[in-house]
C-alpha cells in the first residue's frame, strides 16, 4: 500500500512539473534517407539496432499501421541503472509502445509508451529522416514528464547515445547490403 502512495505522490509531482522535451540528432554522410527509412519505419524491429534489447516484437495490431504494439525489453541499461543507484542489474528493462502515426512520404513516425518498469509517463517520441545533401539525419524528438531519480540532461545524453548506436547500426547493414 504504501508502494502505491509513493507512486501516487510522484505522479501528482510530475504533473505540477513541465514535461521534460529533447531532441537527438545522427547525421549519416553516406546513406540517403531513402535507404534509412526502411529501417526506422520497421516498428517491430527495434532489436536489430539496440544491442542491449533481447527482444521487440508485435503484440497487436497490424505491423506498421497506427496502433499496433511492440513489446520492447533488455538487461543491460546504464541510466536506468544510475537512477536506481546499482553499476548494473538484472533487472529486465521493458516497455509497451504504441504507434501513434507514420507518413512514407514525410518519413516520420510518433509513438508512445503506454506500459513499462521504466519511469516514463506521459512519453510520446517522433523519429524522423531527414535529407540531406551528403546523406541524412536521424532525428528523434521526445516529451515525458520528469523522470524520478533522473536528470534532464542524463535523458538528453541516453538519447543521444542510443541514437548514435542505432544509426551505426543501420549505416553498417547498408555497407553490408553493398557487398
């Protein structure tokens, strides 16, 4: 009962509080958006470029059509950890998210969280590629409420991070579809 107070209290705190909003940004010299959208606009596929996830797949719904599910999970998550005061746990990490919106053509999608063990409340996220004259760039725009036991700037920085990760991850499938 008093696990539910806390969280009862947080929530009424949060809300008081402005959401907290970000924005990371991965360039890509080589890759035209064209060949990176295929990649974003695979919802269900996620895991293919977050190594610490061991699993996203669908829960519902249609794959990448507004509203569908993913399950997201993983272990090994440093910010998480921080704000729990542990170098590392065995905690499995994970989340619900539901796909708010897509557009081929403008190349963006929007979803948000509507279940996890995370912290998030009130999170919607838009990823969006960008063209650009040597490439593009990966953009990912994101609103939450404050976060316990985070600071804003740490949630800027794992954006980033995880951004960084994932465009190295779908700029090195390219390379490996080239030869």
């Amino acid at each position: 009962m008093e696990s539910a107070n806390i969280d009862h209290m947080t929530s009424e705190m949060n809300q008081t509080q402005p959401k907290w909003q970000g924005q990371a940004c991965a360039d890509l010299a080589g890759p035209k958006a064209d060949q990176i959208w295929p990649f974003v606009e695979d919802f269900f596929g996620l895991k293919r470029w977050f190594p610490t996830l061991t699993a996203c797949t669908g829960v519902e719904g249609v794959p990448g059509q507004p509203g569908c599910i993913r399950y997201c999970a993983g272990f090994n998550n440093a910010p998480f950890d921080r704000a729990i005061g542990q170098a590392k746990t065995s905690t499995l990490y994970w989340a619900k998210e539901k796909l708010l919106s897509i557009d081929p053509v403008a190349k963006t999608l929007s979803y948000t969280i509507i279940d996890s063990n995370i912290g998030f409340n009130s999170y919607v996220a838009t990823g969006r590629v960008v063209p650009k004259e040597e490439g593009c760039c990966i953009m990912w725009r994101y609103e939450v409420e404050p976060v316990n036991g985070w600071k804003h700037e740490d949630l800027d920085q794992w954006f980033e991070s995880a951004l960084q990760v994932m465009a190295r991850g779908m700029e090195e499938a390219l390379l490996g579809q080239a030869n």
